[in-house]
C-alpha cells in the first residue's frame, strides 16, 4: 500500500488497519487509541459492544508480535474495566491519563482521568532517554477544547508527548494502529522518534498530514 503521508520518518496509511498492521514487521512500542465498544453516539466509526473483546484480541496479537522488546500503550474506557484481565496480557498495569478539568457529569463523583492499559514485553526496562517515566499525566484539556481539530474525541498532546517518550527512546518507532488526526505521530515527530501511522477515514488522514507539516522551530 502506498503511504498517505511520508517524510522524516512519520508515515501515515490510509487504510483499515486490520489490513495494513499485519505487514509491519516490527517496531519498538505501540501507543494507540482505540474505538472503546461502548456504542457511542458520536463516534463516526464502528463502535459495536458485542464486536469489541474480538478487536482487542487481534490488537494484543497483532502488538505482540510487532514489539518483540518494548511496550504497548492502549486508550480504555473505564466502563470496560471489569474485562481488562480478560483482553490484556499477564501483568499489564494502568497509566492514568489524568486531566486538568474534570468532566462535569451527574455520578457523584467526577471522571478525572482515563485508564491506558500498557505492558511491556522482554526485560523490564523503560527506554532509559532521560524522560521522567512517571506512570501518570496530568493533560491539558482546556487547550483541546480550545483547539478546532476536526476530530470528536481527540487526546491532550501533552499528555502524547509523555507516553510516546515513556514507550520508545530518541530515534525509536512507535505505531499506531489507529492514528486519528495524528497526535502520537506529532509526539513523535517533535520528540525525535520515528512514528507509522494508519488511519481508516481520509479526513483525518488529511488532518494528521496538515499537523506535521507545521516545522519545529529551533529557539
């Protein structure tokens, strides 16, 4: 398949990454944010409850074989806790990706943060770049809600920014399976890491492109 996207190692596919993901052989960390299976109204992708313990079996299949050395960030939704044991490897753990505004919803008590689930395969080591490798993040929301990015659910870059240095050292590639307007991409660009990633809408597929066009500018 022909890249969408491709310049100074970040790489983005145009395509359902059920099909692309399987011909990447390897990669040093998978960070990704994957539909939740929550049946959610906004989502302009599939989102179907009954599907989703298949998807996240392949996913964990497809990461494993991929990241031979290294580890595997993925997005959930806390409403899914209860089968985290079920879908995840032996001795995954949580990263709290927490947020500087909460959600105001009726339950009493807010929701602050959402669960990442990562593990991380061969020795347990972290990619020793200097990164202060805290499990947790505290994001900037209010700037995404700020931002119109074209994108319904769309992560704190900050918070990327983190987690991609946390998963994968300087010169490192990170991949992610479903990519959205590319903020893991843009982490990754801005961190000196090698990013690929795939993306089944072209919309956002042109989004993400338009994002790492924007140069880093030396101070």
């Amino acid at each position: 398949m022909q890249p969408y996207y491709d310049h100074n190692g970040i790489v983005i596919y145009n395509g359902d990454c059920r099909d692309v993901l399987p011909t990447i052989e390897t990669a040093n960390a998978i960070v990704t944010d994957p539909p939740y299976g929550i049946g959610w109204g906004r989502a302009t992708w599939e989102d179907d409850p009954t599907q989703y313990p298949l998807l996240m079996g392949w996913l964990v299949a497809q990461a494993n074989r991929i990241v031979a050395d290294g580890f595997v960030f993925v997005f959930q939704t806390m409403k899914n806790v209860n089968s985290f044991h079920e879908w995840f490897p032996h001795g995954w753990r949580i990263f709290a990706a927490c947020k500087n505004f909460a959600q105001i919803r009726p339950t009493g008590v807010w929701h602050a943060w959402d669960p990442v689930v990562f593990w991380r395969n061969g020795p347990n080591t972290g990619p020793n770049s200097g990164h202060v490798n805290r499990d947790y993040h505290v994001g900037n929301v209010a700037g995404v809600l700020r931002e119109k990015c074209g994108h319904p659910c769309p992560r704190p870059f900050d918070t990327m920014l983190h987690i991609v240095q946390c998963a994968v050292s300087n010169g490192g590639l990170v991949v992610d399976p479903f990519c959205g307007i590319g903020t893991t991409l843009k982490a990754a660009k801005e961190t000196n890491r090698k990013a690929i990633g795939i993306e089944l809408e072209e919309r956002y597929c042109e989004i993400a492109a338009k994002r790492l066009e924007q140069e880093v500018l030396d101070l």
